[in-house]
C-alpha cells in the first residue's frame, strides 16, 4: 500500500480503498474509485450508506481511518515520511482546503455577514486578496448565480435558494479546481430545487470538477459524466449514469432506484 | 348596508388593481380597554403620594443630599469605584476566555483546572474571597522568584506590592472571571457547528474563524449577560471595605454621614452616582446589542422596506 506510485496528471481526485471507522463503527468498506479533471460525478444511495463521510474525508473534514486518498496527486490529511504517514499540521490541511470548494446541505453561510462579505470573507482573509478585487469579483460571482442586486442581503433575509446559491459562489470564490456538493439540494422547497441546480449545471458545463452527493437523479441523467451508487460504507455499481439509471446490474441499486425514480 | 341576515352581494372576481379599484383600507372603530386605563391611574396616583412623601419627608434631608451630590470627596471616591468595576471587569473578561477555551479544549488536564476554578470561585461568597486577599500579606509574606528548591534570585515582599487597591482588583476580577467563563462557553456553544465546517472548508485556520465567525456570532449570546455583570461588578465594588479598601463611594459616603449625623441623605447620594454611571453602561450595552445582532432577524429594516415599497409603487415585481 504504501509504495503505491501517485495518480496520474489527468486524475483530480483518487481513492484507494478508504475506510472510516467511528469509534467501532466502520461507515467506509474500503471506498475505490477516481475522478477526472474536468469530470461532474454523481454519487447517489439510501441515507447512511457514507456518501456524505467519503465526501468529508476528500477535503480532511474528516480523517481517513485506513487506505489512500489524493487529491490533485497530493496525498489529504497526512504526509508521508520515511515509509511511515504523519499526521498533517493544521496550518497545512488548511492550506489543502482552500483549494476544494465545499457547499453544504444546510448552506452554512455566516448569518452575521451579508451575502458580498460572504463571498469576500475567505478570499481577503486565507488569501490576501485586496479588498476591491474580491468585491469586484464578488459581484460577478452573484451575477452568475443570478442575484446580483442581493449583495446587501443578511442570508435570513433569503431564501433557500438564494441562500444556496450565494453558498456556492462563496465557494467559487476561492477558484476552487474541484468542488463537493452535499445534497445541496435537500433542504430546499421543491420549486426552489431548480434553480441551484441550473447554477450547478452551468458549472459543470464550464469545466469544474465536481462530486455531488443528490437525490436528484433527473440532474445525474442530464449532468453527470460518472455516477456512483452507494450502499453501506460499499460502492456497489458505478458507470455511466444513463446506463445504470435505466439497466442497473445490481438487487440493491434496483431496489434502490424503484423507490427513487 | 343592506337587510340583515342577506348575504352582501358577491363582489365580481377582479384583481386588486382590477376595473374595480383597490379595496379600500380598514378603518375599524377601536375596542374600548377600561381596565388599561384604571390600572393607569391607580399606578400614576401610588407614584405620586410616593413622590410627595419622599419630597416632604424631613429624614431624606434632601437639602443634605443637594450639598454633598457634588462633594469633591464623593466624586473623587465615585471615581475609585468606577476604576475599580471597569479594571476587575477588563481582567475578567480576559480571564473569563482563556478560562472557557481551556474548558472547550480537547486537552483533560486544561478542561479539569478551568473546571475547578469555576467550581471554587463561584462556590464561595465573593466577600469571603475578599476578605482572604486582604489577608494575602499575612498568609504570604514574601514572595520568593527562583527554581523551587534549588536557588532563588529574588525576596519580593508582598506587603510593599500589593497596595489594598489592587487585592481589590484581583479579588474582583477572579471572582467574577468564573462567571465570566460560563457566559463566554454558553456562547461559543450556542454557534452552530456548520459555522466553523463552513469556516473551515474555506481554509481558515482555527484562530481566523474563532476570531472572524464563531465569536462575532457568539458575542450576541454573552453580550446581555456581560452587560447584567458589569452592572453587578459596579454595585460590588461596595464589598471592598472587605480588603478593607474604603475609598470608594459608598464606604466614603458611610464616613461622610459622621459630618451630617444623618446617613440617609448620604446613601441617597451613594445611590445616584450608582444609578447614573448604571444608565451609561445601558446606554452602552443598547449599541453593542444591535451592532452584534446584525443579521441575526430575517424582519428588514425601515430603510429596506421603503426600497421595497418604492420598488412595488414603480410597478416591479418583488
């Protein structure tokens, strides 16, 4: 395992075999799978099947417990050292983070700050970014998620919609090179789905990296390059989503789908 | 309108800005309260006997009162106390976080000591503590800097650095620094845990986001009872003859009333200066809360309402 050579250039994110245990509870079996530059992945499954942990684990908001994970062919949360893994200082994790853009199921956005300070916040902050550029790209950010006159807005003063799609141009902000999505759209009331979705779309058709954790099977079909079908801490059948949306291989994926679809 | 019991002819179905006009707006004829209004007056007519008695009442002397309100000797000592509350407090504040942090750590060693400290300072009375600081000097009598048994550089003795006034000091801020700490926790606690995920994920470091998201956020939980502790620490201050310490104001307005033979007019006066430097600190406490709760409230302003307004009689859409 540990003299495994690192992934290849056109590979932005690889797992080998990644396990997470909480406590004596193992959530991930040993989770295989790559994603491509340029790639949009969907991965789909019945809640607890670990989805969400594998998503945390690729930008260290959780730690691995067992295999290897890389990202942009740099190995996530540890160092490795004289054949041994170390465990990687903060600062350092932090520095991995600011290159993966993560938007979450409940949004998360900093209520205390309007939807502009948002978006500027991390790049001024982490980055060094002068304060005019960030605004000036703030706001073309929120043109491009579509609420360019809700700069001002308090995050309660929106809605669901609104709030998640300021969440993803906070992430966006960062220029992130992949970009993880949480059931983004699960909290949301069904006529406010839409529209994330169509900002998530435009991204994708712009070249972005993305993982994305939905239920939204209409989006895999129409979006997604990979899709991925999860059950238990296991991949249980990935491929093309047109294929395996409409002839999936496995009793699980099957049952699966029949409630889903 | 027309014959009772026939139902008012239906309107014809017609949008608000229809042929028809808008609707005209409610003006109903105001429910009558007389219950609100006696209990008014009673208030009102108690209040002003109170008032009367207070004004004709030869024991509150207020002629007294009026000459020594402006006494340089109370003044003086209105300072002390002030200095007293704004000193303790600052050391407690500063405290009080590092005491919380340490509680919030990961660390069991930290969480045990900071525990223990609450547990001892908020478990004896405050007068009891002082009164001990006042005896610092006799249970340490000097102060020895050095390697613990090996060699020392220095006899400091305690008597000569610590005047009463700072065994005040002290005596204040580490009582009130463990009350301090639970205000502060509560608050980092009540931040919810996808604040600092959030924070986090954008690759903030720990002290950005605890600095940038987490206690701006959490300072509109430990502002309001921050602000009940400061006006607690003020009257407080009064304990201090404990140490004893008795230059501030209401140990000197007790001294002062050996002049008047009257202590009323004198604790009449002790009282004012406590209620006046009180209503600063509310006024104070009244803009922090609303710089701090900024966003907090999904209700618009007055001024974003009027945009929408103007917005809507322009004929957009919201």
């Amino acid at each position: 395992m540990t003299g495994s050579p690192p992934p290849a250039a056109d590979v932005m994110v690889r797992s080998e075999q990644v396990c997470k245990y909480f406590g004596a509870l193992e959530v991930l079996k040993g989770i295989s799978l790559n994603v491509n530059r340029g790639e949009v992945m969907c991965l789909v499954g019945p809640s607890g099947s670990g989805k969400s942990t594998f998503l945390r684990c690729i930008n260290h908001l959780e730690q691995i417990s067992a295999g290897r994970l890389w990202v942009d062919g740099e190995l996530v949360g540890y160092t490795e050292r004289g054949g041994r893994l170390h465990e990687m200082p903060a600062k350092h994790a932090a520095v991995q983070r600011r290159d993966i853009g993560m938007v979450f199921q409940k949004f998360n956005l900093f209520p205390h700050l309007t939807a502009l300070e948002n978006i500027t916040e991390a790049p001024t902050r982490v980055k060094g970014v002068k304060k005019v550029e960030a605004i000036a790209r703030a706001n073309q950010l929120l043109e491009q998620v579509g609420m360019p006159d809700k700069a001002k807005a308090y995050p309660a003063q929106l809605s669901g919609g609104q709030q998640q799609r300021v969440a993803i141009a906070r992430a966006l902000a960062m220029d992130p090179k992949l970009m993880l999505f949480d059931e983004p759209t699960s909290a949301l009331d069904p006529e406010l789905v839409g529209e994330v979705l169509d900002v998530m779309k435009q991204l994708a058709q712009g070249g972005m990296t993305m993982i994305v954790v939905t239920h939204e099977m209409g989006f895999a079909r129409e979006v997604a390059d990979s899709l991925v079908f999860m059950d238990a801490g296991v991949v249980v059948e990935s491929g093309e989503p047109r294929s395996v949306l409409s002839d999936p291989k496995h009793e699980r994926t099957k049952a699966f789908l029949s409630k889903v679809l | 309108m027309s014959s009772v019991g026939e139902p008012p002819a239906a309107p014809a179905v017609e949008g608000r800005d229809g042929p028809g006009g808008q609707p005209e707006l409610i003006k109903a004829v105001p429910l009558r309260r007389p219950g609100r209004l006696i209990a008014a007056v009673l208030v009102l007519v108690l209040l002003a006997l109170f008032a009367y008695g207070a004004a004709t009442n030869s024991a509150y002397d207020w002629g007294t009162f009026g000459r020594y309100l402006f006494d340089q000797r109370i003044s003086k000592a209105a300072g002390v106390t002030l200095s007293l509350t704004v000193l303790a407090m600052f050391f407690a504040i500063i405290l009080g976080v590092i005491l919380a942090v340490m509680r919030l750590s990961p660390n069991p060693v930290l969480k045990a000591v900071a525990w223990g400290f609450v547990w001892f300072f908020r478990g004896t009375p405050i007068y009891v503590q002082l009164v001990f600081w006042g005896l610092l000097v006799v249970i340490y009598k000097q102060i020895d800097l050095g390697i613990p048994f090996v060699v020392q550089f220095a006899h400091i003795n305690t008597g000569s650095l610590f005047t009463a006034y700072w065994l005040a000091v002290i005596g204040l801020s580490l009582n009130e620094s463990a009350y301090m700490s639970e205000i502060v926790r509560a608050g980092i606690s009540s931040v919810d845990e996808g604040q600092e995920e959030a924070a986090r994920a954008l690759g903030m470091s720990w002290s950005l986001s605890t600095r940038r998201i987490v206690l701006p956020q959490a300072m509109r939980v430990i502002i309001p009872p921050t602000g009940n502790e400061l006006i607690s620490m003020l009257k407080t201050t009064s304990l201090v003859i404990a140490v004893p310490l008795t230059s501030e104001l209401y140990s000197r307005a007790r001294d002062l009333s050996v002049e008047t033979f009257n202590p009323i007019p004198m604790l009449l006066v002790a009282s004012a200066w406590y209620l006046f430097f009180t209503s600063i600190l509310m006024v104070g406490q009244f803009y922090l809360e609303r710089y701090f709760s900024r966003g907090a409230s999904r209700k618009m302003s007055a001024k974003q309402l009027q945009a929408l307004a103007n917005a809507q009689s322009l004929g957009g859409h919201i």
